[in-house]
C-alpha cells in the first residue's frame, strides 16, 4: 500500500467498507469525504490502478455499470497499514 497515493488509499477504504459499491457510489462517498467534486478523469483512472495491483475487482451489474469489491489481497493491505499506523498512534 506504500506505493499509492492517499486518493488511491481513500477509494480503497471507501470500496472495503461498502457492499460492491458502483463508481458513482465511490464517487459520492468520496466527494462527501473531500468535500469537493470529484470528476470522472480522476476517480476512473485511479479505481483502475487499484484493479490492475489486484487489490480491487471489477465487475459488471450491467451494460453501463460496474462495480467494485475489496480483493483479498487489498483487504491484507488495509490491515497491515492499520497495524503500522497503530504503532504510532498508541505511544
């Protein structure tokens, strides 16, 4: 997870903390989060860096829409950066 970016970070926790979520869910959870617009050219690109490191899957719900899981592999990502943050957070 080292090498992603904090946006890249905030897309994983919102797609791990949702139930296959669309792109346009992800994109209003993040929008409320940033509290600023998000557009398309920015959020896409970046879901699609998570999919390629394997820490996101893809699917499709239908012709137009996608949706987005936590992989096994992100869901690992995300705890072992909890843990390391815990370390610092608890001295």
């Amino acid at each position: 997870m080292d090498d992603l970016t904090g946006f890249q970070r905030d897309l994983l926790y919102v797609i791990a903390g949702a139930d296959q979520p669309s792109g346009q869910d992800v994109k209003d959870e993040i929008e409320t989060y940033y509290s600023s617009e998000i557009n398309h050219g920015r959020l896409y690109p970046n879901l699609d860096t998570l999919v390629n490191k394997d820490l996101v899957e893809k699917g499709q719900l239908d012709r137009r829409t996608n949706y987005y899981e936590i992989s096994n592999r992100g869901q690992q990502a995300i705890e072992e950066r909890r843990q390391w943050e815990q370390q610092y957070l608890n001295n």
